[in-house]
C-alpha cells in the first residue's frame, strides 16, 4: 500500500512543543507517529508522554518518510 498525502498541518509558533508545557490538548495529539526532519531528545519525550511516535528522517519527500517508516527503514 502506498501511502497518500491528505493534508498538511501546519501550526503556528505558539504551538510548538517547546512552547506547549502543560497537557492541554495540542492538534499532534491525534498522529500515531510525527516524522519530522529533526527530533532532539526532549520532543521525542514530549511526544512519547502523550502516545505518539517521533521519529527523525533525512528524506525530503513525505510520501517517501512514511514509506521508509512503514517498511522498518526509520525508528
């Protein structure tokens, strides 16, 4: 199955993690997985305390991302 893009969400300043220190809901809260360009240490634990998995990947192209963490390639 290959993976089809649907939307993109994007969020203002204030919505960034580092910024979001309470557990409020936040829109992310609804991903399974965020795969992202970069991951330091504490979003990974921001996002694993709240269910999800963040994973980092070099790859540019979002169908590409999701298709390389579908098939083992990123953890």
């Amino acid at each position: 199955m290959t993976p089809v893009e649907v939307g993109r969400l994007d969020l203002p300043k204030e919505f960034a993690m580092h910024e979001w220190l309470d557990d409020r809901p936040h829109p992310l809260d609804e991903a399974d997985v965020v795969i992202a360009g970069s991951c330091g240490p504490g979003f990974a634990r921001r996002m694993a305390a709240r269910g999800i998995i963040a994973v980092a990947t070099s790859e540019t192209d979002p169908i590409r991302a999701v298709s390389d963490y579908l098939a083992g390639l990123t953890r």
